[in-house]
C-alpha cells in the first residue's frame, strides 16, 4: 500500500477548530462497511444504532496538560511536549528550541519549576524536573492542542479536551471519539440494553508524527502504552457468546483490543504497543466503531480503510466534505460497520 492511497483533499474551512457545544451535538456519518450506503444522521442518533446486548469499549485515558513554555538560560525560548512521564521527577518529551539542547540545559519553566536535559531519546529528550513531574504539568502546563486546530489553549478546553469518563491519567492527546458522549448520550446508550466496557492507551505525541515513508509497510509506529484488563476480557467474551457487537469507541480502543488478541484469543495485556492497521487486516475482537474523521495519509485513516474499505472510506470522506461536516479532534464522527472478509470468523469462549 502507498502513502497516495489514503490522501484526501480537505478545506481547511471544515478543521473544527472549537469543540460543539452541548457534546453530543455533533453530527454523524453512518457508513454501512457491506454496502457502501451512507446516511446523516446527529450524534444523538447512536442509540438508535445500537442492539440490546452490544458492548461499547471505551478508551478511559485522561489528558495531561501535556505542553510547557519555558526559558534556557542563554535566553532561548523552548517549548515542551510531554511523550511519557517515566515516574518521579523525569519525562520524554518533544523538545522545541531555536538551537539544538544539550544535555545539562537547563530550561525555567513558565508557571514556576526548572528542567534540565538529561540525554536523548530517540526522537524525543529525557528530561528531569525540580518537583515530580506529573505535579510539573497539572500546575504549569496548557493542554496539548493538535496543531491543525490553529489556536492557543483556552480555558475551556481543560474540560472539552477530556472525555466525560476520563479517569486514568497518563494522555498527551484525547481519545476523540469519545468527545461526543456527555453524560445523557451515555444514559440513552444504556437505556436501549447497550453494556460497556474500557480499556487504557495512553495517547503519545507521537501520534501527530506523520507517515514518511512512501511504502506504508515502512513505516513503523510510535509505542503506546495499553492496558486490557481481565474484566473487559470477560465482558467481550459474554457478548460473543450471545451474539452480541463489541463496539470500538475509537481507533485507540481498535488498537487495544486488537494488540491483546494478537495471538488468536483476546487475554488480559498489559505493555506497549506499536500495532499498525493497514488494508488486509483482519479484526479479531472489533465488530463496528465509533470514529472522527481522520488526517488524509494518517495511521488511523488507513485503519478505518481496514475495517470498512479504501474506496468507501475515501468516498464517505468526499460526501462528509460536500455536506460539510466538521472534521479532525474537535469535529463530528462516524459509525462504521465491516466490509465483507474485514472480520476474522468469530470463536465462542
């Protein structure tokens, strides 16, 4: 598979750049995988799509105000991007400088803290802070826009930028599917029989690094760290044995699931991934999702293509461009169901 083949042209006028206002209003593309067919339809919609008996799998991470302006001591400005917090007073981070650090910079962070550079890591810097870390960002940091939304942080988006069921700290970017659910959607959700369930990953900066390589087999994924525990795995395994759908809210909580079912049979997991979708996959756990509309030539859209087809992807695509729906974080969603062979047969526990 080439890079070309999951380009998209987008106006930029259709970037969402502040989130709808309640949750739930935004709007709903229904993308039947089998056929091609597309309907309208508003977020509010979802329960209506839904069976008694079908499983909602969440991502339950929650965000860090991840980003940090600070000053080297020369005067540079620096600006910090949190990849993963290493526990105490150490973190990965993307690093911004007019001039390359160096291990022993010291950096005085906007908000009150100090951080030095450590060493490299990799694409990213190791860095250690004054105080614990984790306290370093709550207290300091702004909340990790992507940069295709094209403002500042604001106020509101401590809260917009987080799902309402957000509770496992550890996040540099938002599981946006789930943006779209407030807390009545939920309850009407579960008033029509649906169950859920959740998982963890920890969404890294990583996933805002383009794909570089022309041959998309070339290209190898960021890590992220997941967690599938033993009571989703048991949840899953009830809804298969009654016929019901485990529904992904999410490209992050495909990715679980589908890395703790990599041999054969979903397991408690719990460990880093660099699982990538690409057309031709065949889902083990996943029988429909809940997603954004996705960056053209991004890992996630060639994920969505696995699951529904390239061509009706790229064609739901269009139409959601001539209907002029909102796209990327902030912007409205999808519910997709498989394309015939996107599925492996499914085994009763």
């Amino acid at each position: 598979m080439l890079l070309s083949d999951c380009h998209d042209d987008l106006p930029e006028s259709l970037i969402a750049r502040h989130p709808a206002e309640p949750r739930s209003a935004s709007r709903l593309l229904h993308l039947d995988g089998a056929s091609g067919a597309l309907v309208d339809r508003r977020a509010t919609d979802l329960p209506g799509l839904l069976r008694a008996g079908d499983l909602l799998v969440f991502n339950d991470t929650r965000v860090i105000p991840a980003r940090l302006f600070g000053v080297k001591e020369t005067g540079g400005k620096v600006e910090l991007l949190l990849e993963r917090l290493r526990g105490g007073q150490q973190a990965t981070v993307q690093l911004r400088a007019s001039k390359a650090a160096k291990p022993g910079t010291r950096i005085r962070v906007a908000g009150g803290a100090t951080a030095t550079v450590v060493d490299r890591d990799g694409d990213f810097w190791r860095v250690e802070f004054d105080a614990p870390a984790s306290e370093v960002f709550d207290r300091c940091g702004e909340m990790p826009l992507p940069p295709y939304i094209g403002r500042p942080a604001e106020a509101q988006d401590r809260e917009r930028y987080q799902t309402v069921y957000a509770r496992a700290l550890g996040a540099v970017a938002a599981p946006t599917a789930g943006l779209h659910f407030d807390v009545g959607l939920l309850d009407s959700c579960r008033a029509v029989g649906a169950e859920f369930a959740y998982v963890t990953l920890h969404v890294g900066a990583g996933t805002f690094q383009p794909v570089r390589a022309q041959n998309v087999a070339e290209h190898r994924m960021h890590a992220e760290w997941l967690q599938v525990g033993a009571e989703t795995v048991a949840a899953v395994a009830a809804a298969c044995r009654r016929g019901s759908r485990v529904i992904a809210v999410g490209t992050t909580a495909v990715r679980s699931l589908e890395t703790a079912a990599q041999h054969g049979k979903l397991v408690p997991y719990e460990g880093e991934t660099r699982l990538f979708v690409t057309p031709g996959y065949r889902f083990r756990v996943v029988d429909a999702l809940l997603t954004n509309f996705h960056l053209p030539e991004s890992t996630l859209l060639m994920l969505v293509s696995a699951f529904a087809g390239r061509e009706q992807v790229l064609a739901a695509y269009r139409h959601a461009v001539e209907a002029r729906y909102r796209f990327f974080s902030y912007g409205d969603a999808m519910f997709i169901e498989p394309s015939p062979g996107a599925l492996e047969p499914r085994q009763v526990p």
